[in-house]
C-alpha cells in the first residue's frame, strides 16, 4: 500500500487535489496536524471533487504520533529540494511511505538531517525552486507504482 504523509498542509486546494490522487491510486492519505484549514472547507471538497467520499484519509497530532503506528524503516522516503538524489534512484516497496512537507517551508530541517539517507528530491531546472505539492505527490507517487506494476496493479476506477 503507498502512504502519502502531508505534514503541516496549507493550501487546501493541494490537499483536495492530492485526496483526489490518493483515491485514483488505492493510496492512504495521512494529515499531519496542525493543519492551515479546515477539512470542511468547501475549497479542499471543490478540489477534490465526489471523490473526497471514497478517500481513506487518516489525521495524526504530530508525525512522532504517526511513528507510533508506523515505526520508521527504509519503506519511509523524505521528499525535499535539499537532497541530491533523485526519486526514480530510489526501490520502492509495495508499502512505502511517502512523505512531503508544508507548501511554505517543507519539511523541517531536523527530520531531514535524522534521516538524509531516506530524502529525496525531484530534479528540476536551476531558477525554480519548487514545484506545488500536488504536482510532487504526483510525480513520485506514480513512480512508485510504476516500479510495483507488476506486483500490485491498480484496480479498476471507482464508479460514482
């Protein structure tokens, strides 16, 4: 199963968006608290369209809460524009942990130097400095399940 770990999300449009992602890919979302909005605001519902209803979207206090139930090995990636190696370098397993950070600052400086082996980054030109959340839970969500095809396939979309 691939987990995507929101820690501290902002903008509700990505979390809606990246909701809809999560429920075309059979993923679990987990929202790392606090969040910058509620989770009835219509902007995340409009983002994530009538798919928000099939969503398994799990909340944690804090991601020392989220180890708790989901202790920390080399399943868990960091995705980050301060690492050097790319996400398509990495082996992903067919339960890994996918985690991105708050649109305005990432994630912070002491997980990542905790666990530099384990970050990760999505290569891009020199003058940008990053790419919206949602695009980058894309980007790497998908090449997880590309190198697990084989192995686990997605099923058929969800009827409405």
């Amino acid at each position: 199963m691939l987990h995507i770990i929101l820690i501290e999300p902002r903008i509700p449009q990505n979390t809606g968006n990246i909701g809809r992602l999560c429920v075309a890919t059979n993923a679990t979302l987990h929202l790392i608290h606090p969040l910058g909005f509620c989770l009835s605001e219509k902007s995340l519902k409009r983002a994530g369209l009538d798919y928000w209803q099939y969503l398994h979207k799990c909340e944690w206090d804090s991601v020392e809460h989220f180890w708790r139930s989901y202790p920390l090995d080399s399943k868990h990636f960091f995705l980050t524009t301060k690492a050097h190696k790319p996400y398509y370098h990495a082996r992903f397993d067919k339960e890994c942990f996918l985690y991105f950070g708050r649109e305005d600052a990432g994630i912070s400086e002491s997980i990542l130097q905790q666990h530099a082996s384990q970050c990760l980054t999505i290569p891009m030109a020199a003058q940008a400095r990053s790419l919206n959340l949602a695009t980058s839970v894309g980007i790497v969500a998908y090449e997880a399940i590309r190198q697990l095809q084989a192995t686990s396939p997605i099923s058929a979309p969800i009827a409405p």
